[in-house]
C-alpha cells in the first residue's frame, strides 16, 4: 500500500488585476479586488485490490466487475466491431489493444498496436481507420482484420501547444465531420492562438478545419443526444477562486456559439477577476455569451461524457440520458468528484443528476482509490470505465 497522508494546504490570493504589462491587448484592468482563499487537499492514494470492488456503488439493477488490470495510466477508449477494445495511454504514449478470446469477460490478451506516440489521447474509430490525437497531432491508422494498425498516416501537425490542457478528444458526427476538442493553453489568459479554448470540427483527412464554438476552457468529453442530435459537453472551470467557484459546467455546444472563458463562467456569471475585454465590458460582453444550461460542484474536473442511447437490458429512462466521468478535485478543501454521474434529459433537456458509479473516495474524503477517466457505452449492453489512477478497467452492466 501506499501510505502517503492526505495533503492539506490553504492559501490566500489578491487578485488585482493590474499584473499584466499587455493591458492594451488584454483588456483594462478589473475594476475591484478579489480576494480568494484556495484550499489543496490530495486524498490519500490506496493501490488497487479486487476486494475494493465490493465498495463501489452502482444502482440497483446494475452490477460492476473487474475486467483488466495493470495497465498503468489508461484514459479513452474506443470498441472495434471485433469487441476489441483500444485504450490510449498519453503518459506511456501508445495504444493498447485488449481482448477477451475466451469469452470469460475478462480482457487477457494485451497488444501494443501503436507507440512513440508522444501524449496520444484521443480516439475514435471510424470506416474502418483509427483516429489518434494528441495535443498537436491528428493521425489515422488502417485496421488490420488481425486487429494490428497499419498505413499509418500523418494528418495535421500544428494544432495548438497542449499547454496546461493537452487533452485533445476527438469524435465522428453524424454529419461525417470529426470533432475535436481544445482546452486552454493557461488557467486564466486572454490565448494569442484563437484555436485554444475551443471546439473544432473538420473533414476526416484534416482539411478545413475552423472553429466550431469558442470560450470552453477545457471541454474534453463531447457527445451527440440520441434523439436531437445536439452536441453537449462539461467544461471544467479555472481554478485559483475558492472552493466553490467557477462551478463546473454542462453545455449545449451551438455552431457559432462563444461560452465565455475567460471573463465568463457558468450562467453568464463575469470572473471578477478578470480584466475587461477589449473595448468593452464583461458585463455586455457577458450578454453575448451562450449560459451553461446545468452546473455542478467546482473542481470536480469531468473527463469524458457520453450518451447512453437504448442500451441492451438497461432501463428504458435511460435511452436519453448522459454519463460525466469526474476525474476529482484537488484544490478544494471537501473533495469533490471521483465518480461517474448520470444525467437525466427529458425532451432534449437535462433535469436532473444522479450517482451512477462511486465508491472511490472514502465517506471522511481522506482516501481514494480510483480516479474515474474514460467512458464508452458499447452495443452489447456493457460500459466500460477506465480508472487512470490504479490501472484498472471497470464493467458496468444491467444485472437482470
């Protein structure tokens, strides 16, 4: 076991809004002091063991198992029609491909199919080509029937620097355009790059790429609603102000659509903080801004979300609804997170939330052992959660 002690530290910062020497470029500065206190608080870190499944939480009707461990960092994953299951590891830069050849529904087979991809993270398959991107490079790579990846091609190299968020994800809309997302370079900029903080969609070859949305801090998991066809995704909120703010957010992303960052947050709520954009104010630039339609604890930093859809033996309230993968705080002084939420949609609309999957974080919030990651509902009724802390792939599954 690890027997590192749980890190508690707390800080106070005035914010004046007068550090920057570019004031012409960023904006005048903001009008009032700020004062937040920041609180760090790291749970303990406990190593993985089989009997720690017993202590996870899912609802009633649904049962988890263990199907793969010791994988080290894993985050997102993608299923070939073969059930083969490819998971990125941006630490170790590869993918793995694993499978279950003996149909005990336990992955025993491990392949490297990809390395020396420097902070490869996201994925998706599609015609029958594996998409792979970190936080500058776009590539492709053919499906072989073996399940190995060859006539691997380069497709874009100059996305933005990764900077402090280089988690790119990628998805095929339905229109047949690929999606990415960009997180911010910086925790609190105004970006030199206007592809930062965004969300871009292009051909599948990589060509002619523009902005689909702007002003999301850090979208990383996106998803299209089974039945409007909308794209919604959570933003993860800046730190350095206080425990509770900015909250983290869920968006529905428009074609055109500025979500705020980083003057705004939440429900058209300016960062005080902030100066004033350029030859206005965040007040009226607020007014232009598409508000986050629900909110959620901050810090909390959800990684993936996707959507359900009518998956076999589910419940048929589910068919509509979403999942977010909280990753956990660590700059809150109650931690918040480390666990995977349902989102409840009624006619295209998110109502309400619920406890999907949780049990990692310890009730006094002093351990943990499991840092949720990535999420894919697959067509056999099965989800498949990535823990990036422990190394280990979860099921999760209707139990009747």
């Amino acid at each position: 076991m690890n027997h590192k002690s749980p890190v508690q530290l707390a800080s106070t910062f005035l914010f004046l809004g007068i550090c920057s020497l570019a004031i012409g470029q960023k904006g005048l500065p903001a009008k009032q002091p700020f004062t937040a206190t920041v609180n760090t608080m790291y749970p303990q870190h406990l190593d993985f063991a089989e009997s720690m499944v017993n202590q996870l939480v899912v609802p009633t009707d649904f049962k988890t198992s263990v199907v793969a461990t010791g994988l080290g960092k894993p985050r997102i994953m993608a299923m070939a029609d073969d059930g083969s299951l490819y998971i990125t590891r941006r630490d170790v830069g590869d993918v793995l491909r694993l499978s279950d050849k003996d149909g005990d529904g336990r992955f025993e087979d491990l392949k490297t199919v990809w390395s020396s991809f420097l902070d490869v993270h996201g994925i998706s398959i599609y015609q029958g080509y594996i998409y792979l991107a970190s936080s500058k490079i776009l590539k492709r790579g053919k499906l072989n029937s073996n399940g190995s990846v060859g006539d691997t091609l380069t497709l874009i190299s100059d996305l933005p620097d990764g900077g402090q968020h280089d988690n790119r994800m990628i998805s095929f809309g339905l229109d047949g355009q690929l999606y990415m997302s960009v997180g911010s370079d910086c925790n609190d900029c105004s970006e030199t790059n206007k592809e930062h903080a965004t969300l871009l969609v292009m051909n599948p070859d990589g060509s002619h790429r523009r902005i689909f949305a702007r002003g999301l801090r850090n979208t990383i998991g996106f998803d299209w609603h089974p039945q409007t066809k909308d794209i919604w995704g959570c933003d993860n909120g800046t730190d350095w102000r206080g425990d509770e703010i900015p909250p983290e957010e869920l968006n529905k992303i428009v074609d055109g659509g500025d979500y705020g960052w980083p003057w705004v947050f939440g429900k058209q709520q300016v960062d005080v903080t902030r100066e004033d954009p350029g030859g206005t104010t965040k007040e009226a630039y607020a007014k232009t801004t598409v508000p986050a339609v629900m909110t959620f604890p901050a810090h909390s930093a959800p990684i993936d979300f996707r959507f359900l859809g009518k998956l076999p033996g589910f419940p048929s309230e589910y068919a509509y609804d979403a999942l977010v993968s909280w990753h956990g705080s660590w700059n809150r002084k109650q931690p918040e997170g480390y666990k995977i939420q349902r989102i409840h949609f009624v006619n295209g609309q998110p109502v309400s939330v619920h406890d999907f999957f949780s049990g990692f974080l310890s009730k006094d919030g002093k351990t943990r052992f499991g840092r949720p990651a990535g999420i894919l509902p697959t067509k056999s009724g099965k989800i498949y959660v990535s823990d990036d802390e422990n190394g280990v792939i979860y099921c999760i599954m209707a139990s009747n």
